[in-house]
C-alpha cells in the first residue's frame, strides 16, 4: 500500500469534500428534474395518450424512455456517489484528527515531528545541565530514542488509516461510476458508502473465498480494508455475517486457516491479516446480544459447531474438523477482545455439545492446520483468560446454568487426547491432555486478573471471585482428591491462591474468625473464602509438584506473616496475647507449609533434589521490596520477609538430600528456623534486646504454633501424624 504524504494528510482540508457532496446530492436532485419533465412534457405526447400516433412516434418514445432511465440511473448514481465521498470524508477527518493530535502529544513530550513524519528527541529543547546529561548518559539517550521511535510508530498507524480512507473511497467512486465500462451508461446499481454497504461488499469478495475461489492481490487488499476499517461496526459485521450464514462464515475461517498454512502458498501475511480481521469482525457483531441478528447466529453456530465443515476436502471424511473447532481456531486470532455474554454463551454451547458427544476426544496432528484447537471446550476457556469478566460469569457456581461446571470441566470431564498413526499397527495414543486454558480462565475467573499481567496483589475480590475459588477447591478435593492436580493447573491456582493470602492465612491458622464458616463469606461487600483446612491443604499438595508453584504459595504467606507480625505490638502495656495469638497463629501457617513441603520429599520422588534446587531458587528470587502481597505497612514487614529465609532454603536442600530428616517428628527445621529468625528481626524492628522476654516469647508461640500447624496438615495428608 503506498501511503499518503505525511503533510498531505496533515493540511488537507476535508471541508472540500462537504461541498462535493453538496453539489453531488443536487446533480441527482437535477436529475430528477430531468426525469420529471421527460415524464411529463415529452412521453405524454409519445405515449399511449394518443397525442402522436404512427412509426416515428414509436421511435421518439422508445429512444424518450431510454432516455428517462437513464436520468433514473443517474440519480442512483449520483447519490451513490455523495453517500461515498460523505462517508470519506468522515474515515478521513477522524484519522487526520488523531493524526494531529499524536503530533501534538509527542512534541508534547519532547519530540521534533520533521515535514515527512519522521521523529527525534528535540535536544536543542533541553535546559543546558539536561542537555550534558542527556550528552553523557546512554541510558537516557537510549530512553528518548526509543520514545521517538514509539511516537513514530503511532504517528505512521493514523497516516495508514488515512490512506486506507483513501483507497476505500476511490474503489467504490469507481465502481459507482462503472469506470471502465464500454457502454458508457449511468450505473443504476449504483452503491453508496457507508458500513451496510461495505458490509454487502466484503461478503461478495468473502463469498468467494469461502467457496474455495482466488482473489486478485488487489481484490485482497480491498477486503482487508474493508474489513479493518468496519470490524468494530455492528452494521457492517451482522451484514457480512447474515449474508455468509454461521456455516459460510466457519467454512470460510477454514479457508483462510488451510492456505494461510500452505507451504507454496502466496499472499500468506494478507491471508493471517484477514484472519485477525474475521475474528474482529465477529466480535464487532456479538456484543449486542438482545439483537434478532445474535440469537439467529447463535443458533447457526450451535449447528455448524457439530458438523464436519472438512467434508468438501480429500481425506475430510476419515479425520473431520468440527465448526467448533474452527470457530475457536478463528477467534485465537483475534485483538478486539469478545463480549462477556458471547463468550458465556458460546462456552455454555460448546460444553452442552461436548457432553451430549464428545466429538472431538481424540484427534491426531492435522498438517494443513497446524494451528487447529482440537479441543474447542478449552479454547473458549482460553478466550475467556483474557476476559475475567466473562470467566468469573461463567464459573460462578451460582452463576446462570453453571452450579455443576466446574465440578465437570475439573473431575469429571474426559479430556481429549492426541493419537499418532502408524504405518503398522494400531495408533499411538498420547495420554496427556491439555488444559491450559482451563488454568486460564480459573485465575483470571478468581482473581479478576488477566493471567501474567503480575497484577495478582491479594485482592480485594468480589463475591463471585471467591466462589469460583472455593468452588475450584472443592471440587479438587472432592473424594479427598486434592493431591491429584493436572500440571497445566498447578501454577495458574498457586497464583490464584496467593492473590486470597489473606483467606488462606486465616484457614491455615485456624483463626476463630474463619471457624464455623463451610466455604465463601462476605465482608462490607468483598467476598472472602474458608472451609476446612483439610481441602485447601490437599489443594496445595497437589499444585505444590511444580515447585515455582509450592514457592509462589510459600512467598505469599511469608509475605502475610510479615505482614502479621510487623503489626504485633511491643509495648509492654499491651496484654501478651495481643502477640502470642497472632504469633502461634503465623507458626501453624508456616507449619502447615512445612508439612506440604515434607510430603512432596516423602514421596521419594528421584527428581526431588532437583525441587528443592528449584523451590529454593524460586522462594529467594522474593524480598519485601517487590512482593505485591505486602500492604504499605512501614519498613518492618519488608525486613521481617527476608528473615531466616536463607537458613530456610538450606534446610529444604538439606531434608531433601537426607530424607531422614522430614521423617524426623522433632526436626522441622526449616520453617521453625525461620520462625525463629522473624522473631529475632520482630524484636530488632521494635528496638528489643536480643535477649528479650517478648521476642523469646514470640518466638516460643511461633514454635508451638508451628508443631500444631505441621501435624494437622501431615495428618490431612495421610501422614497420620507421621512426619
């Protein structure tokens, strides 16, 4: 595409095309007139009123009604031609604006914009000490560089918009005009601009695609830009969308994934562009869901999404591809982000249509379609990952029709896996199973966070969050099975467990607050989770195999006993169980993690070594300057995060080197050391003695609660006791 001038865009006036469109809407009002008086002053001579009679009369009035039609014509012509330079004018106005603005935003920020759009730091702008600096430092040289080149890009993006604009414009002016045609007649089928139009326009070229045709590299083009420009429109996706039909519309995301994946194909990046504009477009045309065009969709969708839409290639009959599977191949691809409610009702469909027959529970590696989600239930939950909005609706237990699904999608559900054919024998079956937009969409359900934004800070989390939470623990623990957690879930529920540190503190160390409390509670309006320690503890277990999960579990609750303890009075005026409470209460915290992580070594596991290198590695990579669980508290609680956490890593390599130890009831050294050290560094934070009765005290029911903690959990674990 070879882009408009920078400056032409920038001092272009638009006004102009106001006037074009004025005098194009009184061609056609002229026209009108032209029609009108041949009607009236001329055909009524040489029609059938009998006012001229014989051959040359028939004559006259044949070529008069040609003439008429043609006046008709050009009336449909001119206001198709209006209708297009109105809508150009408005595409054009709204990227010069932004355009502008960008310009202005980046000289704003320091920046020189050059007469060809190209952008540097202004440092002849600088004050003459920012001026040696910036002379000096690389970094900040680096920093303004990278700046200029952010603000370029923006700046390039709205001179694209505007090109398109252009192009758009000039390719319906001339097929409104019939440039090119031999007859040289006005265009009575003449369309005008607008998003219905474009709409009518891209499905004739998609149509096309779908059915398996080519288009030229400049037919292409069109249709992404249509497609681009149009894909947030309502108007022009439920046009394109009703005239494809949900099985054209999945019959064509095929076509595009099929040649987007052929090796000696062209016009691939065209293809993937097209692709990620599809995807916009259906989200463009689903987030009005009370619209008869939704509900007719969705039950298109609910048909194809069952049908072998492969049927029409070789071999499509032996290895079918599912609409559903399609579907959410195509929706991978798109960046406009999908509605709560489509994504709710398209989970809801999938899953109803995966219960009723799993169609797509084993499936073998597909090479025209690399890319294919075989698995379609998962691959909407991936979507709603990034939506935690739609998740958090759609795994609420006490959400619409969602009082079993996690129960489902976490015991009870078989899982599709992959199966490799052979030249002799019968099929390799693979066991393993994917899941991980299941993970995806329970953290960001829980936690309100979109899965590695790092935003996960301990909440405060709404009602729904937390029973999403608790419900995923139950069901996990259902039967006691808690210990049992598919990899691809174990990390995604450490991180959603940390954000409820607060909760799993409280239930961990029995506080009489959480007691009598079966599962989530609310709070001034924040919902919080409970239950019995037993489930969270096995819960835990189960995710703690993955060791950067049993450190992100560990790290948060370090984090919370700093917390705890840092607001733990010294003063002796302060009765002693205003610390030995929370003191006993942080040690059977830590305790219980302590047993976790002794279970996890008593499983005599060859690679536990190789867990402890990696759980101490992960643990220690925290310090109280960059955790997110620790409220802003003061100095305290970040010093009191780093105490005895050495010595406690050391003690993790060391029970799992000699495995004696874990088994050892009275050595559980390494959360009683770190007890200890917290201890010591509560009684230096609060200027005690070393020697202090407070600080041993504190100490002494950090250790108590310690023993009562670690003997619970072994006991929750089977361990009976045993340590």
């Amino acid at each position: 595409m070879s882009l408009l001038g920078f400056e032409d865009v920038m001092k272009a006036d638009p006004s102009a095309m106001a006037k074009a469109v004025t005098d194009w809407t009184e061609m056609a009002r002229k026209y009108q007139g032209v029609q009108q008086r041949l009607e009236s002053e001329v055909l009524s001579v040489t029609g059938s009123q009998g006012l001229w009679l014989g051959s040359t009369a028939s004559a006259a009035n044949q070529h008069v009604s040609y003439t008429r039609q043609q006046a008709i014509d050009a009336q449909t012509e001119a206001k198709a031609v209006a209708s297009i330079i109105k809508d150009a004018q408005g595409d054009f106005e709204s990227a010069q604006k932004k355009l502008k603005q960008a310009v202005a935003d980046a000289q704003a920020d320091g920046m020189k914009v050059t007469g060809t759009g190209s952008v540097m730091f202004d440092v002849g702008a600088l004050d003459p000490a920012s001026r040696s600096a910036y002379h000096h430092e690389p970094d900040y040289q680096r920093e303004c560089n990278e700046a200029a080149g952010q603000w370029a890009q923006k700046i390039k993006v709205y001179v694209e918009e505007a090109t398109a604009a252009d192009q758009r414009a000039a390719l319906r002016l001339r097929r409104a005009a019939k440039v090119g045609d031999m007859m040289n007649e006005f265009n009575g089928q003449a369309v005008g601009g607008g998003d219905e139009a474009d709409g009518r326009r891209a499905a004739e070229l998609a149509s096309r695609l779908k059915d398996g045709k080519t288009l030229s590299p400049e037919e292409l083009a069109e249709l992404n830009n249509l497609m681009k420009a149009n894909s947030g429109s309502p108007v022009y996706g439920q046009t394109l969308l009703n005239t494809l039909g949900a099985e054209g519309t999945l019959l064509l995301a095929d076509e595009l994934e099929v040649r987007l994946n052929d090796r000696g194909g062209k016009l691939k990046g065209e293809y993937g562009e097209l692709q990620t504009n599809l995807a916009n477009t259906i989200a463009g045309a689903t987030r009005d869901t009370s619209t008869k065009f939704y509900q007719d969709f969705r039950k298109g969708l609910q048909e194809a999404g069952v049908k072998n839409i492969d049927a029409r290639h070789f071999g499509g009959s032996t290895a079918p591809i599912y609409g559903y599977q399609t579907l959410a191949t195509l929706l991978q691809h798109g960046n406009a982000g999908y509605g709560a409610q489509f994504l709710n009702d398209l989970g809801a469909d999938v899953i109803a249509a995966d219960r009723k027959d799993n169609h797509w529970k084993s499936y073998q590696f597909n090479g025209p379609r690399p890319d294919l989600v075989h698995d379609p239930v998962d691959g909407v939950l991936k979507l709603m990952g990034q939506n935690p909005e739609a998740a958090t609706q759609f795994l609420d237990p006490e959400g619409p029709g969602a009082e079993d699904r996690l129960k489902y999608l976490l015991r009870d559900r078989e899982w599709p896996t992959t199966y490799t054919n052979t030249l002799f024998g019968p099929p390799m079956i693979d066991k393993s199973t994917h899941q991980a937009g299941l993970a995806a969409a329970l953290e960001a359900a829980a936690t309100g966070d979109v899965p590695g934004d790092n935003a996960h800070n301990g909440g405060p989390h709404t009602p729904a969050q937390a029973r999403v939470m608790q419900g995923a623990i139950d069901a996990l623990d259902g039967g006691g099975k808690g210990e049992t957690v598919h990899d691809d879930l174990k990390l995604p529920l450490a991180n959603a467990l940390s954000d409820y540190v607060d909760d799993t503190h409280a239930v961990l160390s029995e506080n009489q607050s959480s007691k009598g409390r079966d599962g989530t509670w609310e709070q001034n309006g924040e919902g919080h989770i409970g239950g019995s320690p037993d489930h969270l503890i096995r819960v835990m277990r189960g995710v703690s195999d993955d060791p950067e999960a049993y450190a992100t579990l560990y790290n948060a609750e370090r984090a919370k006993a700093a917390e705890v303890l840092a607001g733990m009075p010294a003063d002796p005026q302060y009765s002693s169980e205003d610390r030995d409470i929370p003191a006993r209460q942080v040690g059977s915290a830590l305790g219980a993690f302590d047993a976790i992580r002794s279970d996890v070594i008593l499983d005599e596991k060859d690679d536990r070594m190789e867990w402890a290198e990696k759980t101490g590695e992960f643990a220690s990579s925290m310090n109280g300057t960059v955790t997110g669980f620790i409220p802003e508290v003061g100095d305290v609680a970040g010093a009191l995060v780093d105490a005895g956490i050495s010595k406690w890593v050391d003690n993790v390599k060391e029970d799992a080197q000699f495995d004696g130890n874990a088994k050892n009831s009275d050595t559980h050294f390494a959360a009683r050391t770190q007890s200890h050290e917290m201890a010591l560094a509560w009684g230096q934070a609060n200027n005690l003695p070393e020697d202090s009765k407070t600080t041993n005290a504190v100490s002494t029911e950090m250790k108590t609660g310690h023993t009562t903690g670690n003997l619970n959990a072994m006991i929750a674990l089977g361990r009976n006791g045993q340590q």
